[in-house]
C-alpha cells in the first residue's frame, strides 16, 4: 500500500468521494488515505477460488459473498478498507449497498508487500467487529492457511492448516471450506504430505 502523495487529511465524506470517483481502491484510517495495490496472478486465483467455493456451499442459507470490491466499515468514522474475500449474512448487509458492516467471516490472501500488515494490525482491527467469528490468512506461495476463531469467551484460537485433507468448518454459516477448493488448479502443494529435505 502507498499513502497517497499529498500530506493533507481526508474528512470520511471526502474519502467517499475519493472512491467514487476513483477506478482505484484505498484504505482510509484516521484521515489518511493510501491506495491499495493489486495482487499477482496467484494471489487472483487464491481469492477468486474461495469466492467460488463459499458462493456454491452458501447458496439458499441467506448469506453474501464479497470480493476485493466491496468497502468494509470496520471502525465507523475511522477505518474504511477492502478485504480479498468477507461473508455477510445481516440484512443491513444487502448487494445494493456500497458497504459492508457485519461480516462473519474475512479472508486475506498473502502477498510479500502485505503480508505483515494483514497478520497483525489488519487482524488487531477487525477483531473490533462484533459480528466477526473467523479471519483466515491464506498463503498465496505455500499450502497454508491460518485459522484464527473467535471462542464462545472472546478469546481468539489460532489453527494452521497446511494438509491435502485440512478443511475450515465454518458452524455459524453451515458449511465446510477445504483447501483443496482454496488451491484448486495451482501447483502448490501440501508440504507436510511431501515433506522436502536438503
């Protein structure tokens, strides 16, 4: 992500303005805006994959599946972004809306350039979101996804998936995501099922 090359703040209307206007995307945070690059051929195929997989298995349960697209309000009044891939099934979350509030489930799809910045300060922002239960990180070079769940306490489990038989069980929406679907028609493959030694 690059901030935007003037140094001047952004009121939230201007932001939005900014948007609509603009055939880039950018994050808003405090009053600064940064544009939001876009990701490799990989990272494309990673994310479009989930897309896919989500829509066919929450087809009729009442529940929405967004892309890179479609603006998430994570802290109203302060942070605006676009995450790879969020599922929403309130009905203030409708399609004729520029704008999603309550996401039960994110996924990131890692690249080198953001990798950090998804694992960490994203993550720490969008466990601000109540209606949020499951956050996955996706590698998009290695066979490895990261679960982290939100537990009945509060507390957020973290679970590495990195098998040819793993899946993500998804109780709140009904469905199962295996990541099979998530790395369908890439070469990457399960490093634990074929463990390399130099």
């Amino acid at each position: 992500m690059e901030q935007l090359a003037t140094a001047r703040r952004y009121t939230v209307e201007e932001y939005f303005a900014l948007e609509e206007a603009s055939e880039e995307r950018h994050l808003f945070y405090r009053g600064e805006v940064f544009a939001m690059s876009g990701g490799v051929g990989t990272h494309n195929i990673v994310k479009q994959n989930s897309v896919i997989s989500l829509r066919l298995a929450l087809r009729g349960k009442g529940c929405r599946v967004y892309d890179e697209n479609v603006r998430l309000a994570v802290l109203q009044g302060e942070l605006y972004t676009y995450p790879d891939v969020m599922v929403t099934c309130h009905s203030d979350d409708s399609p004729d809306k520029v704008m999603m509030h309550h996401p039960v489930l994110i996924i990131e799809v890692l690249s080198p350039g953001t990798e950090s910045y998804d694992r960490v300060w994203k993550f720490s922002c969008y466990t601000q979101l109540s209606s949020l239960q499951h956050y996955l990180l996706v590698s998009a070079s290695n066979w490895l996804v990261e679960w982290y769940r939100r537990e009945p306490s509060g507390v957020w489990s973290f679970t590495p998936l990195a098998s040819q038989d793993d899946a993500v069980t998804l109780p709140e929406l009904g469905i199962t995501l295996p990541l099979t679907d998530i790395y369908n028609e890439l070469s990457i493959i399960p490093q634990l099922d074929r463990p390399q030694m130099n």
